[in-house]
C-alpha cells in the first residue's frame, strides 16, 4: 500500500474509532495492488495478465465493505459502486427495454462508456434467472477491461450452493476463478456488535407488553404527522402502504414477506421512507426460508439505503432461527439487524 494511501487509512480508522487491524491492512495491500497493477512491464514479458476482479468474501462484520468504500472513495478513475441487487436490477430493465439478442453486450458497452471500475456490493446469487446470465454477462464485461470488485459473505465455490441447475452457473465461476484475485477477510469479533448504545430498537416476545410498547414508540415518532396512503406501483406490481406517516412506514412481516415483492420493490419502498416498522417477525426454519429470503433482501436493502428500522418478534436474534439453505446467509442479516436496532435515530 502507498504511504499516502496507508496514511489516510490511518487517518480514517482514528477518526472513525476503527481498530487498525493487520488483516485489514494486508487487503487494503492486494485490492491497491488489484486497481494499479505496479509490474506491467514484467507482465508484458511474461505475458501474464493483470486479474479483472477482486473477489474479497469473509463472515459478517469484519470490515470488508469498510475497507471497499474507504478504496473505492480514494481512488479517482471511472467509477461506480452498487449493491448487487440493484446492479442486476438494472440489467433487467434494460433487457425489458431493448428486447433483443444483443442485450448483454450493449449493456456492457454503455458501462463502458461510463465506467472502468465497478464495485458490488453484497454479492449473492440466489435465483437461476441470475445465475443463468451472470457468465456471459461477467464475461462481456471483463472483454471490455472493465474491473470489477465484489464483496460477499461466501466463497466462491459456495456461491450458489444448492441452487436449481447449479451445474449451469458452475462455467461462471471457473471465470471467476481464473480472471480474480481471491481474499478471505477473517476476524475473531464482529464488530457491529460492539459498542451498542441503549437506544434498543427491537421488541420481544410477541404478547401484550411488547405491543404496548411498540405503539407508545410508533406514537412518539409519528405524533406531528397525520396518516397517509401510498401506492408504490414496480412494473405493474402494485403494493400499497396503508400506515404512512411523513416518512415512516409500519407493516407486518407477512405485508412485506409473504406477499411475491422482491428487491425492486424494497428498493421503491425505501425510497420515500426513513424509518420503518416492522411487527410480527417469526422464527425461521426449513417451512419459511421463501419468507426468510425475501427478509433478508428486505434487510440488505434497509440497511444499504441507512433506512431506520424498528422490529417486534417472537423471540431475540440470537434465537430467531433459519432455514438451513439460507444459514450463512442470514449471518449477514442478523448482524446487521444488531447494528441497525441498537443505533441512534439519525
């Protein structure tokens, strides 16, 4: 790592109360490395090419997201960063749009019009439209020498573990094998579960106490706003929010989890919401993991939008149960409804 580079990250973990970690700093090493590759002319020589992708995966609160924005922010080329879910998002509407068989490439084409580096956020596969199109379209992208970094929870060997024609995405990630450097961020301690203050956001368990309280809390936030109707309408879907108070949603789990919504639709949710109650979350188990998928990209999207957030449950966190397809998944989202519950209201 540059001094200057390695300075400033200094600079931010002091200002920020971040541990210097020596695990962290040795990522920090390789990603600089990935994005200004020091050795072209030995690589010319040798005819050895530069890799295309940084695939950095580790547990949950390890600071691999903290050490990707911090990169991504001091680096001045080309750039782009989105959550996974968004990415894939917008390649569909623009398939939508052109409804051609070229529609991988032109994508490509516009990114490269815009872009040299692409930054993913949260990367997971988790249903076979997706894993069908990810080799062709990864593959036009790194023809086109657009760089991409990806931060994810799993292996790339796990990556779609389990998943309806697997064998299918299995060419996607020999791509991905060959053309990346591979990193595993491991530490012993979250640590978004540190340093939580008393500002407890979350109600347990299910009873007349806990809805109490969670009115008196919903009355508190929304006691200046007067009730409202919104109707978010995502390509012809049409979900209604009938407690709508200035900015603050409340719903049930079954309103937001059992109902066919999906990442666009939480995406168009978040944003006309800041703070967003939701009651009545279950334990999961192997009977709702449709249920316990869709939350936990209800949750990733919360929390990337920095949506306030505000729960009633059966029970705790650290007993709220999953399915055992989605178990290291939900690791993620479990420690991020930590960090979101117990956080100041900004």
């Amino acid at each position: 790592m540059s001094p200057s580079l390695q300075n400033s990250f200094s600079e931010y973990c002091n200002k920020n109360k971040f541990e210097i970690n020596k695990k962290q700093s040795e990522i920090l090493i390789s990603l600089e490395k990935f994005i200004f590759p020091r050795n072209k002319l030995f690589n010319f020589f040798s005819k050895k090419e530069d890799p295309s992708c940084f695939y950095l995966y580790g547990n949950v609160g390890v600071g691999k997201t903290m050490i990707a924005n911090f990169v991504y922010d001091q680096i001045n080329i080309k750039k782009t960063k989105f959550h996974f879910n968004e990415f894939m998002i917008n390649f569909h509407d623009f398939r939508h749009q052109k409804k051609d068989d070229n529609t991988i490439s032109e994508f490509v084409k516009e990114l490269k019009q815009k872009y040299d580096f692409i930054y993913l956020d949260e990367f997971q596969v988790t249903n076979i439209v997706d894993a069908m199109i990810l080799g062709k379209l990864f593959e036009n992208i790194f023809l086109n020498n657009i760089k991409i970094l990806i931060t994810t929870n799993i292996s790339l060997i796990n990556l779609y573990k389990d998943g309806l024609q697997r064998e299918q995405f299995i060419p996607f990630i020999t791509l991905i094998e060959k053309k990346s450097v591979q990193k595993e961020l491991f530490l012993d301690d979250d640590y978004r579960t540190q340093n939580q203050d008393n500002n407890q956001r979350i109600f347990y368990p299910l009873n007349e106490k806990t809805l109490f309280k969670i009115n008196q809390k919903f009355r508190i936030f929304t006691k200046n706003f007067k009730k409202e109707e919104k109707t978010i309408n995502t390509k012809g879907r049409v979900f209604k929010i009938n407690n709508y108070y200035g900015g603050l949603a409340r719903f049930s789990f079954k309103e937001l989890c059992d109902q066919n919504l999906g990442a666009e639709d939480y995406l168009n949710v978040s944003q006309i919401c800041d703070h967003i109650f939701i009651e009545k979350v279950p334990v999961f188990n192997e009977y709702n993991s449709n249920q316990q998928l869709r939350f936990i990209t209800l949750i990733d999207i919360l929390y990337e939008k920095k949506i306030n957030l505000t729960l009633s449950m059966e029970t705790d966190l650290n007993n709220i149960g999953t399915s055992k397809k989605h178990s290291e998944t939900f690791k993620r989202t479990t420690s991020r409804l930590h960090e979101m519950t117990a956080s100041k209201l900004s």
